[in-house]
C-alpha cells in the first residue's frame, strides 16, 4: 500500500509538471501568435474573389504606369510635368520622392559598386539566410524594389526565405496590395508577410520576424534598401568562419530625391557614437584595415542592415524586448556583442544602398522620446561609469520610471559575463574622445562678461564658428568643451582650430595639426595659440557669432575659466 502510494504520488508530481509546462507553453505560443495577425504563405491562392480582381487591377495600373528603363544601372531619374511636381511635394511631405519611385521598375539593374578586386573573391558559403524587412506605413513599391532586389542578388540556394513584417501600418491598403502581388507575382519564392495586431516599434518587429525565421543566419534590411551583385555571399561566408562575428554591408547612399545609387568609391566608415547617445560614422583608424577587402572591425553599426547567425542573435541577447519605437537598439547592440564576446565588422565586398530620409515620415505614439528613453536603458545596463556622460546630456531620464525596469538585461549581461564599458573604450575604439578625462580642463568655459563657448549648435559633420553664448545650464548640449592634453580645444570630434584671418573654426579634430593646438594658462585664463602667437579672443564678437585669435593682451576678452581643471 505505501509502496502504491508513493508511486501515486510520484505519477501525480511528474504529471503535474507537465501539466503546467504544458499550459505555460499554450499560453506563450497564444501570447505569441496573438501579437502577429496572420502570416501569409505565397502558395495556395484563389484568384477569383472580388477583392482578388480588385486588387489585381491596382496591381496592374501601376504596372502600367512604369517608364522602362527609368532609372536602371541605378542612375538618377527624373520626371516630367505634373509627376514633377507631385514628386516634388511628396518629397517634403515624407522625405522620399514616392511618385518617382512608382515610376520606376521594381526590379531595376543596379551598377555593381564594388571594389573591383572583390570580384576576384570566390565565396562557397554552405550557411541560407532568413532575409527580415520590417516595415511601417512605407511605400509599396520602394518595399517591393528591396524585396526584387535581393531576389535577383542571392543565389537560391543561399536564400531561406524572406520575412517581411507589417509593424501594423495603417497606410490603407497597402497589406492587401503587398500580400496580392506576392502571391500572383512572387509566388515562386518562400515570402512571408507577417502583420502585427499593435504598432509594437522596429525593435519588438524585428524579434518577430527572427522568431519565425528559419534560416541559418538572419539578414535585416530596412524596407527601402537595394541589395547589389553578390552582397549575400560575403557575410554568410564570414559567419561561417566565425559565428560570433556580426556583419555590416557597407552602406551606400540612394538619393530619395531621384533614387541615384550614390557610392563613395572605394572610401567608406564605420560606425561611431556620440556621448549624447546618436550613431556616426567615422572613418576607419587602423591602417591596416583602410586597405583590406576583408572584415574590419566597426566600433558601433547604423542598425538596419546586419547580418547574424540566428542562433547566436539568441544567445547573445537578441533585442532588449522593452524598446520601444525607434532607435539605441544599433549602440545595444554594438556594446553587447562586443563586450561579450563576439564581433561586429563591416565587410567591403558586401554593398547594399538604402534611402536616407531627411525626417521620419512617420510620428511616434505619444510623441515619445524613444531614441532618447531606450538609450538610457542601454546606457544603465553597458555603459557603467561612463553613463554620466550621456546622461549628462539627459539629466531627466536618469532615475526617471518612464525607462522602464532593467532586471532582465542586467540579468543578461551578468548569464553571459560580459566585458566592462571600458575595456571597450580601450580596446575597440581606443580613438573615442572621453570629454573629461586625459584633459587638462573641461566643462563650461566662461569670459569675464559671463558669455560661455558655445558651439552654436553645429550639426554633425559640419565645419562651423566657434561662438559664445549666454552661459546656460543646458552644459552638455552645447558648452562642454575640453582642452584634451595633446592640446585640443574640443568638443567630441570637433575641434576649435585657428585660422590665418584670425577666425576660430569647429572643425573635425585632426591630430597633430598646428592650427588646432591651443595651451591653457590658468593663472592668467589665456587660450593661446602657439602657431598664431594669438590668444582667444571675444572682443568685438557679438552673441552667437564666431570667436577670433587676436594679439595677447590684459583683456577680459581673453580670460576665460573652466569649471574643471586639472591640476595634475
Ligand atoms: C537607422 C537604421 C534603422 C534603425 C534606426 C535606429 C540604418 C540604415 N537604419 O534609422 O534600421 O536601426 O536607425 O532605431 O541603419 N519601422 C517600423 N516601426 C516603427 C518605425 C519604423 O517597423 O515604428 C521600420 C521602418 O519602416 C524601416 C525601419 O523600421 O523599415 C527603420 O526605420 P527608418 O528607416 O525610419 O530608420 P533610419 O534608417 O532613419
Ligand atoms: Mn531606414
């Protein structure tokens, strides 16, 4: 009898645990499929509902309104009369030349953009991709120019199938319209048209997509991109040499104003960051890698197109599930898979264009700092110490609940032992400029008049006046300035350089120039220029306009303080 029971009891236990394993496994499969509408599959269609006739006519009409040849070999096209102008307008209402687009063949030639010696390459890679473009109220035909292009630029045999995800346009007609040409016109080729229930942000569409991909390695490409001459081959050829390496094409520009596939020749960058948490691009350091056609290594990646084993993109953390919107997820990612373990490069041979829009076309729910709030996320969890530097330039998003809570990624970084934020700094991107410290002097810099250096709000990349302005306590937005112990008067890669007509420029800092090294003399708060013999100088310079280099003098115009200095 006792021998019965415990056996009973034993039986109970076992069975309960399957039981709940059971229900648990129901419940997040339900969770799951109930997110994604419907996946559409290209096989098995009926073509003879109304809505099917209906859709095919559309189909058909924009068909018919293709000019052959317009913009092939991925030359700049242009239109005429009244298209022009409705093209033109589109191009200010959501930063692409739409009308133009339409126009053009789906699947128009592309110039290969390549090195020409990486043709010489021969590639066998073994390793299907799963090709996932996600996707939100874009336009029909630039999704389907991505699609066409990587049909016609991956070998079969190395194509899985492509995912494409509808982040729950709500762009009428444009699920109906993307699933009927599919189904009549690519029916041939495993295409999926996933359609999310709730606008969930590129980062949660991007995890549905991986999750039902079945590819050995996922590709993601943003939904207005051009796949050129063998871009495939490359990247999975590398995974396959080396799992833990995630890979960049480089990226080359198609102008959204007339769709020319713009190269740069054979220069390109790789990725960057500011402290303020934004992507750059920055030119490649070591000398080595400026002339190799292999991989070179990427301190950061843009974003939308990379290419990753698709078990590895598990282990290594996916995404951070509770991003939302758009952007950080790129800087996440780049901190992550260095700092545990793998490898992010950017692969020469491998070209893909995509439309850089001037703006988003599209608003976010609650107008929602996303960027903003899923960088602080990332900056908590990878950044350690050096996070005061981006919250320095987001102070409110520091301690403040709308971020969310962090456990799982923290959970996450320890599960996988990951490296320390600087260690990175040190041994991937030993070139980063860290504002406070090796510096002589850093913060707010302020004359006797209390006018502040101030940037004057210098974009990226550009070359602008070095100015005062009112001091402010927004410090990091645009006053925080350094004088770096090589000599540098600098703010993030910008330095103030000297001119000979006595104007002082932010320029890109270029080490070793002669124009752009300044000594600091605390005791009399001179910023002197050893190659001009001239001091800085806002004598005569109204508020926000340039700074100049003048003859040293006893002047309050040239006596300038820091918040911090250094005595060291
Ligand atoms: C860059 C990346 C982008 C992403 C972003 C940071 C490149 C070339 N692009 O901005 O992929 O990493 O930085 O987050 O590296 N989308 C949705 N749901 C949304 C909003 C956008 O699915 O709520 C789609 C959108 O249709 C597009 C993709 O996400 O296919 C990326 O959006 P984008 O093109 O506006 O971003 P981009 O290129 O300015
Ligand atoms: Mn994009």
């Amino acid at each position: 009898m006792m021998h019965f029971k415990c056996r009973l009891r034993r039986i109970n236990f076992k069975s309960i645990i399957i039981v709940i394993v059971f229900i648990i496994a129901i419940l997040y499969l339900k969770e799951w499929s109930s997110a994604v509408e419907d996946v559409v599959k290209s096989e098995a269609f009926v073509f003879d509902t109304p809505e099917a006739i209906g859709l095919e006519e559309k189909v058909k009409q924009y068909e018919a309104g293709i000019v052959e040849n317009l913009g092939n070999n991925g030359d700049a096209a242009y239109l005429e009369g009244p298209d022009r102008v409705k093209g033109e307008e589109a191009l200010k209402k959501v930063a692409l030349n739409t009308v133009l687009s339409d126009r053009m063949p789906l699947n128009r030639t592309l110039r290969d953009p390549r090195n020409k010696k990486c043709k010489n390459f021969t590639y066998r890679p073994k390793l299907k991709a799963s090709v996932v473009i996600i996707f939100y109220n874009e336009i029909y035909s630039v999704i389907l120019r991505t699609v066409w292009s990587v049909i016609l630029r991956t070998p079969p045999h190395l194509l899985q199938e492509i995912i494409l995800v509808d982040d729950a346009s709500t762009e009428e007609g444009l699920k109906e319209l993307l699933d009927h040409y599919i189904k009549t016109r690519l029916k041939n080729y495993d295409i999926k048209l996933l359609t999310l229930k709730h606008r969930m942000g590129l980062i949660r569409a991007r995890l549905h997509g991986a999750r039902v991909a079945s590819g050995d390695v996922l590709i993601f490409l943003d939904a207005h991109c051009e796949a050129t001459e063998q871009w495939a081959e490359p990247l999975l050829a590398r995974i396959e040499e080396d799992r833990t390496a995630v890979l960049v094409p480089i990226i080359d520009v198609i102008e959204a104003h007339n769709m020319a596939y713009a190269t740069n020749g054979e220069t390109y960058q790789v990725g960057g960051f500011t402290w303020a948490g934004h992507f750059t691009w920055i030119d490649i350091q070591d000398e080595e890698d400026k002339h190799t056609l292999g991989p070179v290594k990427s301190p950061t990646m843009a974003g939308g197109l990379f290419a990753i084993d698709r078990k590895y993109f598990w282990e290594v953390g996916s995404y951070d599930e509770q991003m939302d919107g758009w952007g950080g997820e790129n800087l996440e990612m780049s901190f992550r898979i260095w700092q545990c373990g793998g490898r992010l490069e950017t692969v020469p041979c491998s070209r893909v264009g995509h439309i850089f829009r001037d703006f988003h076309p599209y608003s976010f729910p609650d107008n929602k700092d996303t960027h903003g709030i899923n960088t602080a996320r990332l900056a908590h969890v990878w950044m350690d110490e050096y996070k005061r530097l981006f919250f320095m330039h987001q102070p409110s998003l520091e301690n403040n609940p709308i971020i969310g809570d962090l456990t799982h990624r923290k959970q996450l970084r320890q599960k996988l032992r990951c490296k320390s934020f600087r260690w990175y700094l040190e041994n991937i991107y030993p070139e980063k400029f860290i504002p406070d410290e090796n510096v002589i002097a850093y913060g707010q810099v302020k004359n006797k008049y209390d006018m502040c250096l101030d940037d004057l709000q210098l974009a990226d990349d550009k070359v602008g006046p070095l100015g005062i302005y009112q001091c402010h306590p927004y410090v990091a937005m645009s006053q925080y300035f350094s004088i770096s112990s090589k000599g540098e008067l600098r703010k993030e890669a910008f330095c103030a350089e000297a001119f000979s007509t006595n104007v002082v420029q932010l320029t890109e800092c270029h080490s070793h120039s002669r124009e752009q090294f300044w000594v600091y003399f605390p005791k009399e708060g001179r910023i002197y220029s050893p190659s001009f013999k001239k001091c800085l100088s806002s004598e005569g310079v109204r508020e926000s306009s340039g700074l100049v280099v003048d003859s040293c003098k006893n002047s309050p115009h040239q006596k300038w303080t820091f918040t911090n200095f250094n005595n060291t």
